[in-house]
C-alpha cells in the first residue's frame, strides 16, 4: 500500500507540473503568434529563429522549432534529469502544435492580422510580457519550451546564474540577425526590449514564487503552534532562549516558509495566541528538504 501510495502521489504530481507546463506554453503562443509575428518583431532563442526563417521565406514557424528542437533534445538527454527531458519534449510537441493552431485560428486572408493596429510597441510590450509568464510558469514546473530555454535549464542546474540571464545573453544574438532580414533599426530595437521585458518578467515570476521567508515565534502557546504549522506542512524548529531583561526561560519557534504560506502562519498563530511576538524577515535562498534543490558548484 505505501507503495502504490508513493507511485500515485508521483503521478498526480506530474500530472499536475504538465498541466501547468501547457497553461504556461498556451501564454507564450498568444504572445508570439498573436503580438510578435504580425509586428515582424524578433524575441529571441529557437523561436526567434523560427520568426526569421518565416519572415525571410513563409517557411511555418512550427516546423522549424520542431527541427531545432529535435537536435537539442538530443544534447539533453546526457544532461538533464528523465523527468525534466520527459516533460520538455511534452512540451516541445505541444508547443509545435499550439504555434500551428494559433496561427490558423488568427489567419485572415493568408496573414496574421496586427490586433493593435499600428501600434507596434505596445504589442511589443503586451507579447513580450505574455512570453515572459508562460516561460516562469513552464520553468516553475521542472519543464521547457526547448530552445535555448535548454541550454539555459542546462547551466543553471550546475551554476547559480539566473534563467532570465542566460536567455538575455543567447538571445541576444538571434535578436540582433533579424537586421540581416529587415535591415530596420526600429525593428532590431523592439527586438532588443522584447527580450529586456521577456527576462525580466521571467525573473520576476520564478523569484516572486520561489520567494521565501523565516519565521521567529515567542509564545508560551508554542506547542500549540508547532503542532498547527506542522499540518499546515512545514517543518517547525524549537529553540532554548532566555530572556535577558525578564530572566525568563522561553522557547523560541523557528519556521521556513514559502512567501505564499505567511498568511496561513499569521492566521494559526492568531488564533492560538494573538499575544504572541512574532518576527518575519525575507530570505534569499532556502534548500533542503521542502524547498530547493542544493547546486553543484
């Protein structure tokens, strides 16, 4: 029986990182086929590619992400974890099919029509945004779009470097070869701020949910507590204290939490003992068991 626990509980659990993957790819599509392409504006990475050869020779951007894709996959396979390979080509497939897709459901008379009209920054601006999200959300759930999403999966796995870095720097390159096929600095410019607006909401994303924050918890309910955060899910730390002005001995809880469980705390120790004297700071990194993983140096 624990068991078969073990192995549901696996199952549900990607299960659930690939839905979440095609939510975040399903954002990156609208982006891309419906802000960028019309707009002829590069974002960078294997799709940017995929804009280039499209824009130089109708040739379907699908298809050329899905070669690309294929090569690096290969490459992947000596680097990065089955599960992590498992949920990338899910995703390479998807997304193969989502660009197609979304291209003919916006397709009027043989073009993708601009939504916004002329304006071009803003759908510069709305597509890189969208493309930013979707790609925190595929990365918050062990997946990748593929791409240059690979490499940068790759490096950071065994370097401490942020994934929106690593993307800023290969795209950078691609973003700059869309001159080669328009010859407009206006365009290589809203290349180059597509890809600032696209990292930088990628960063965002992971480190606002990956966010963590410690808890110091005085209370002479402290056991009530423990045992409270404890089913909430995180692990609760007791420590000796002594209260220097009153003599007194005291027991100190100490708490790691996700940014998105203070509330929860807050409420449980409301409830126990709104006399409490509680202390929350932010840290920068928390790994272990429950939180990140520890990387190779």
């Amino acid at each position: 029986m624990p068991d078969n626990s073990k192995a549901h509980d696996i199952l549900k659990g990607q299960i659930r990182d690939f839905f979440f993957i095609m939510l975040g790819i399903s954002i990156y599509v609208v982006g891309y086929v419906g802000f960028q392409l019309p707009y002829h504006i590069t974002p960078g990475g294997v799709s940017g590619v995929s804009a280039i050869v499209y824009y130089a020779t109708s040739f379907s951007p699908q298809y050329t992400y899905l070669i690309i894709n294929a090569f690096l996959l290969i490459i992947a396979l000596k680097l990065l974890g089955i599960k992590f390979l498992i949920n990338t080509i899910l995703a390479v497939g998807f997304m193969t099919i989502a660009i197609g897709t979304a291209q003919e459901m916006m397709m009027v008379n043989g073009e993708i029509p601009k939504l916004l009209g002329d304006q071009s920054f803003m759908a510069c601006v709305i597509g890189a945004a969208l493309e930013g999200i979707g790609l925190g959300v595929v990365f918050l759930n062990n997946g990748s779009t593929g791409g240059t999403d690979i490499l940068a999966a790759c490096i950071n796995k065994f370097r401490d470097v942020s994934l929106g870095t690593i993307l800023l720097i290969c795209d950078i390159l691609v973003a700059s070869s869309s001159y080669l096929v328009f010859h407009q600095i206006e365009l290589l410019l809203y290349g180059y701020v597509s890809m600032i607006i696209e990292t930088s909401m990628l960063d965002y994303i992971m480190n606002r949910m990956r966010q963590s924050v410690q808890f110091f918890i005085i209370s002479q309910e402290h056991e009530a507590i423990a045992e409270a955060i404890n089913d909430l899910g995180r692990g609760v730390t007791l420590l000796d204290a002594h209260g220097w002005y009153t003599g007194n001995k005291m027991k100190v809880l100490m708490v790691m939490a996700r940014r998105r469980e203070s509330t929860h705390i807050f409420r449980i120790i409301k409830n126990i003992d709104s006399n409490a004297f509680v202390s929350q700071s932010k840290v920068v990194g928390v790994f272990g068991n429950g939180f990140d993983r520890i990387k190779a140096k």
